[in-house]
C-alpha cells in the first residue's frame, strides 16, 4: 500500500520532486562534466606521451652534439633513454606558406610517434617521410604522395609513408605566438636519421633529448660534469606539448572546484527547503498513516524512500549529463582535439566524483529522514493536526513612521519574507548563484576581447614576422632590416637562478611593437634597465630598482641587471633595448624582424627562416574563443535553468504556504491580477537584491579564474556594460516570467475549501 502511495505522493508534488529531480541532476551533472573533463585529459595525454617516449630533458647546445656526448650522457647513472634530436621549421615546396615542424631523433624510442597507418618508421629508409596524420587529412595528402621540404639552401625529398602522431607535436604550434595550432598550414613530420645524413651532407643535432627520473638539479649537475661545460636545459614542463595540455587539466581542476560546486550547493540546499515544505504539506497524511496503526519506523522509511528516489533519479541523470558535458568538449571533432593531438578520447569518471556522489546520495536521503521525522513527533492526535507556522514577532520596522508609508503589498511581502525566512534565503541564494554564474562567463569572453583588442589592436602594428635563420651574418641582417623597414628583437637564453628565462632586446623605431604596463598604458623601453613581465617579476619578488643576476647558458659571464619597470607579456620574457645591453656587454644575435610588409610580398631568401604573419596569431586566438565559448555557452545555460527551477519551485512553495491568505483576500475583495501583482512583487523584490550581491561576487570570481586559467596572458579582468545589462534582464526577466507561471495559479483557489480548515 505505502509503495503505491509513494507513486501517489509523487504525482501530488510534482512540481517540487521534478525541480528536485533537475536541481540534483544539474549539480552533479556541471560537477561531474567538468571534472571528468581535465581528468580525462590528464589520462589521455599522458598515456600517449608515455607511448612515444616523451623526453623529460632537453640539453641544448647551438653547436650541436657529437655521438660521443650522446654516449656520455647515456651511461650516466639514472639516465634510462638518451638520443641525438633536431626539430626546426622547414618549408612546404609543395604548400606555398605552410611550414612543418621537421623532425628526426636517433632512437625512435625517445621523442618518437605513434603510427596510424602507412608502413612502420624505417631508421635506414633514404626516401620516407611520416607526416602528421591531421596534416595530411586537412590539405588531401595521402600515403605515397611526394613532398618536398625546404630548410635554409637544403631540399629533403621523400615519399609519405606512414601517418602519425607524436608526443613531441602534441600541441602542434610553430612557435609560442600561436596559440592554437592550424593544420591547414602547419604540421610535423618525421625521417630517417639516414635520410637526413645522406640529403644534408652533415649531422647536426643541437638537442639531446633524455628519459630520466632524476630531479632537475641533480641532472644538471650531472650533464654539466659529464659534458666538461654549462648548457642549456629544460624540462618537460618548458615544452608547450607538455605544458599545454598540463595547463588545461590545471584550468579544469580549478573551474572543478568552484562553480560546479556552486551548482551542488543550491540544489542540496534547495532539497533541505522543499523537502522540509512537503513534509510539513504532508502532516496530516502522516498523522492518519500513524491513527492507522502504522509504526514510526514504517512511515519514516516510507518518507525517507521519497527522498532515496529523487537522490537515484538526479544521481543517475546528473552522471549522464555529466558524460554530456565531457563529451561535448572533449571528442574527436571537438574544441579540444583542435588543440591536442591525440589519437585517444576516453571518458574516465574520476574516483573522488564517485566518492561524492554516494555522500550527496546519503545526504539527500539523511535530509528526508530528518524532515520527516520532526513531524512524526507527538501522538495521532498531534500529527494530524496542519502545520501551522511559528508565530511571527513584530519587525522592528513596523514600529517606524516608514512602515505607516509602505504599500499593503510591500508590508504584505516583507512579512511573508520574514515570516518563512528559510525559502526567502533559498530564492536569494538561487538568483546570487544564477546572476554570480552569468557574470562570471560573460565576463571570461569580455576580459580576452580587451585582451585582444589591446595587445594584437594596440600593442602590435606589424603586419609579418621574419624568423632569421641561425647562420645569417650582421650584414645580411642589416640588409633585411633596411629592406622591409621593419624593427627588430633578439633573444638570449638566460638563467635566473634555476629558471630558464628569454632576455628579448627590442629595437622599436617604428613602434611596431609596444608595451604594455600593468595599468594597460603603453611605456617606452629605455636604456636605464630591464622591464620584467608580471610572472617572473612576482616569482622573484622583484620591483623598480631592485638588482638581480643572469648568466647566459653557454657562457660562464654572469650579469647584473636593474629593474627599470614591470610589463603585461603572452611569454615568460625580459626586455631591455640596445643600448642596455651593450652598456652591460650583453653579446646578442638579432633574429626577428617586424615589418609592415603583408608576408607574401615577403620574397625567399636563405637568411629567412620562417615567416608568421599577424593575422595567423589572431586565428589561433579565435580558435581558443572557440572552445571558451562553448564552456560559458554550458554555464550560462545552466545557470539559467538552475534560476528558473530554484524560482519555481520555490514559488510552487509559496504559493502553497500562503494558499489560506491568498484565498482570504479574494473573499475580501481582491482580485485575481491585484494578488498576482503581490505575488510577483515579492520575487521581484528578490530578484534584485540577488543580482545588486551576484554582480560583485561574479566580478570576485572572475577576477580569480582569471588569475588561476589565464596568468600566462597576464590579461586585466574587464566586465562590459554590455554584460551586467545581459545579466539584469536576464535574471530579473527570468524571475518575472517564473511569477507570472506561479501567480496563474491564484485562478484556482478554492475560497471555502481553503479556509474550512483547522486553526
């Protein structure tokens, strides 16, 4: 009989057990969808590295390495894999402007690929070439076409004999400007050091690329030993193959952690409101269960399992639309695979989600059985009499002359708030939470629109970037910057203390690329100091005026620089000009012009070794908006039906509290709009309230995922007008429309059977 009423109870209190239902679902589903997400990342990124044998050193050296160094580096004590690598931009003769990422590394075994199809890596083939499987597909290339690649005054020829993927181009960019990669027009390939020996002429590796546990310290020490000299060495966490994917299971881990969690929040406390309100509803009920003979234990789990099922019924939907979510983002034709080059999507549901989800679980059926169990208390008798709400005091307000000036549906709503505080705050919370949300993920495209505007608008007036190739001469470079009137910059690789940073020299006659300061405003780079960026600058707690040492990797010369003023950069830079550098005898070797000149006026020379237009880093910045918008598309949608189902339901809720006095008004006279009006009044009321706390909260947490996803771009949080009037007329017109939805309701009051009941 209990188990058919409980269908029964259900269909009753549908309203409140299909917004619990969705509460649950969009909680656990938001929290599960995010955190599934970066986990899954985590697990397929890195079993891919492992199975291509992803170094986890790089020693480099501008001279190259001979095969004794690679020997010498390998029977070092904790060194498991060791290998001769080179890895340099070459053009495609066949693709007018597409560069490859040309690649060859002496032990498949280290820095190697993964196979998709095609004939198995050859290390003594003379002709094969295994290209990049994403490559091959966005620009028609099939196995056995013939490509030619053009490095400096050398043509590799060779037919594509396997299609691949690699742990090394795993975030297949050309350079640290381009932020999301464009198969299109750039991707990597692999040959035969045999290959490279017989076409070149020579062996030239400037890498040795090195598998070890060993911590970065004792690894340096040991290479430094071995190699008689100080080199240059990074870690795999200095890779963008690495460090990109890593950052995005860091960006997941802490959108994880805060506004999905938010989502759980409001639906348990949403399910503690409305389910002590059924059981309150459902007194009299329990009463007569009681005067029947039925015992407390029975009703209690009868009432308890009222809960378990909502809790089963979210849990299970809740998972589903997690995987949704998840999938959504990360699938092979997803934002995601735009960016990482795997060969492998798997969704892995993480542990501490299942952990989670049996205590909220638990929680929502602890949180019926309390609710249930405070109205078992008492005898029959008791138990079936309503319930009536406690008696409410006078407010403190009505003993001032402003009360005697309030309309009679303000004092009307200011009581009913007071009166049932718990579904007040439970309103409030909901429309904070849904206005703090939109707020938040507008204001995530907002900040990198200003972003773009002011660093790719304002910041950087070139039109192209020539990469100057290693060997070029001073007069060559001369000749170049003469030619394209353009500005120029070098880069020194330095350490500071065991960080390796770039010391960039500027030389911005023609202000073609400017800096920005903390503030936004564009500064001069003078010749009194160094300007750092913001990271390393916090990182080593250095200000204007402090001093600091460098040494460059390949020199035993230390220098000691001052701190002229701190600069926002997309890389981990120092800039200094000219003069400063040769003030402190900084030696420096000029490797970037800048230059107005569009890149196909731009004509082939040996001293070029690439060139990267403007536009190309805006593209691969719009590609990255594409997958932000997608994540602030899921939460806005969520949050707006996360306000509309805390709303109504909790209007659902109202209405049912005040059912007696709403129908005590229509016998005095008032008519069905007049009460609408006060219905609609009080969540108005609310409403705006929510949003005057949710727009400087949302603001709060911006500014800090800002901060926590973003701190590599440096970006100055920005919320648009645009946005917080998006926010109002969203929040306060989905409020209005949820009042109207509950205020129809007042048609159908009964007027006599409202008010026969018991006092």
């Amino acid at each position: 009989m209990l188990f058919r009423k409980l269908w029964r109870t259900m269909g009753l209190y549908k309203a409140q057990f299909i917004s619990m239902v969705i509460m649950i679902a969009l909680g656990i589903g938001i929290f599960v969808g995010f955190n599934m997400e970066w986990v899954s990342i985590d697990k397929n990124t890195n079993g891919f590295l492992e199975q291509t044998g992803f170094a986890d050193y790089r020693i480099i050296s501008e001279n190259g390495f001979s095969k004794e160094d690679v020997e010498s580096i390998a029977s070092l004590t904790g060194i498991d894999k060791a290998a001769r690598y080179l890895s340099v931009q070459a053009d495609v003769k066949e693709r007018d402007g597409d560069t490859i990422s040309f690649t060859v590394t002496e032990n498949a075994d280290v820095s190697g690929f993964a196979l998709m199809g095609g004939e198995p890596y050859d290390a003594n083939s003379s002709d094969g070439i295994w290209l990049s499987d994403k490559y091959a597909s966005a620009n028609g290339i099939s196995l056995g076409d013939a490509l030619t690649f053009r490095y400096k005054n050398i043509e590799f020829k060779g037919n594509v004999k396997g299609l691949i993927k690699s742990g090394e181009h795993m975030v297949c960019v050309r350079d640290e400007t381009q932020l999301m990669p464009d198969y299109k027009t750039h991707g990597f390939a692999y040959i035969s050091p045999a290959m490279y020996k017989e076409t070149a002429g020579f062996e030239y590796y400037p890498q040795i690329n090195v598998l070890s546990k060993l911590e970065k310290k004792k690894f340096t020490d040991k290479v430094d030993k071995a190699l008689d000299t100080t080199l240059m060495i990074l870690t795999k966490d200095e890779t963008v193959s690495y460090a990109g994917p890593q950052g995005e299971i860091d960006e997941g881990k802490t959108m994880g952690s805060i506004l999905p969690v938010l989502f759980l929040l409001i639906a348990v406390l949403t399910m503690v409101t409305t389910m002590h309100r059924v059981a309150a509803k459902e007194k009299t009920q329990i009463g007569t269960l009681k005067a029947l003979g039925f015992k407390d234990k029975r009703i209690l789990r009868h009432y308890t399992s009222y809960a378990f099922m909502i809790g089963i019924m979210g849990t299970a939907s809740g998972i589903a639309l997690g995987y949704l979510v998840a999938w959504l983002v990360l699938n092979p034709n997803g934002m995601m695979a735009t960016y990482i080059d795997i060969p492998d999507w798997k969704l892995y549901l993480p542990w501490f989600c299942v952990v989670i989800l049996v205590l909220i679980l638990a929680l929502i059926t602890l949180i019926g059985f309390l609710s249930v169990r405070q109205m078992l208390k008492g005898n029959a008798a008791d138990a079936l009499r309503p319930y009536i709400p406690k008696k409410m005091k006078r407010l403190l307000l009505e003993k001032t002359v402003i009360w005697k000036k309030l309309s009679f549906g303000a004092k009307w709503n200011l009581r009913d708030s007071m009166r049932h505080k718990s579904r007040t705050l439970m309103s409030l919370i909901g429309v904070v939470g849904c206005a703090l949300i939109v707020v938040a993920a507008l204001g995530m495209g907002d900040t990198m629109d200003s972003f773009l505007d002011m660093y790719y608008g304002d910041a950087l007036h070139y039109n192209s970037r020539i990469n100057l190739s290693e060997q070029v001469t001073t007069e060559k470079t001369n000749e170049l910057i003469e030619k394209y009137e353009g500005d120029y910059s070098a880069s020194v690789a330095v350490q500071v203390g065991e960080k390796a940073v770039s010391l960039d020299v500027y030389h911005t006659p023609g202000d073609f690329v400017r800096f920005p300061d903390e503030n936004n405003n564009f500064i001069e780079i003078e010749d009194d100091g160094v300007y750092l960026c913001m990271r390393l600058a916090k990182e080593f707690d250095l200000s204007e005026g402090d001093t600091f040492r460098v040494s460059p990797y390949g020199s035993d010369k230390t220098y000691t620089l001052k701190v002229a003023g701190v600069i926002r950069s997309v890389s981990e830079n120092m800039v200094i000009s000219p003069e400063y550098a040769d003030s402190i005898d900084l030696p420096y070797t000029i490797n970037s012009i800048y230059t107005k000149t569009a890149k196909t006026d731009i004509s082939s020379d040996d001293a070029v070794a690439s060139v990267q237009s403007k536009q190309a880093i805006i593209d691969s910045f719009d590609s990255m908006m594409e997958l932000m918008n997608l994540m602030i598309l899921i939460f806005i949608i969520a949050a707006i039906v996360l306000g509309v189902v805390v709303l109504y339901n909790l209007g659902v809720m109202s209405y049912t509290e005040r059912y007696r006095e709403m129908a005590t008004l229509k016998v005095v006279g008032f008519k069905d709009r007049k009460i609408g009006a006060l219905l609609i009044g009080q969540n108005l009321w609310i409403s705006l309230i929510g949003v005057i706390i949710g727009i400087p909260l949302g603001a709060a947490v911006l500014d800090y995922l800002m901060n926590a996803l973003a701190s590599e771009y440096e970006m100055k949080t920005v919320i648009d007008v645009s946005t917080y009037i998006v926010n109002i007329l969203l929040t306060v017109g989905m409020s209005v429309l949820v009042s109207l939805l509950v205020a129809r309701k007042n048609r159908k009051i009964d007027m006599v059977e409202a008010l026969k009941g018991v006092e």
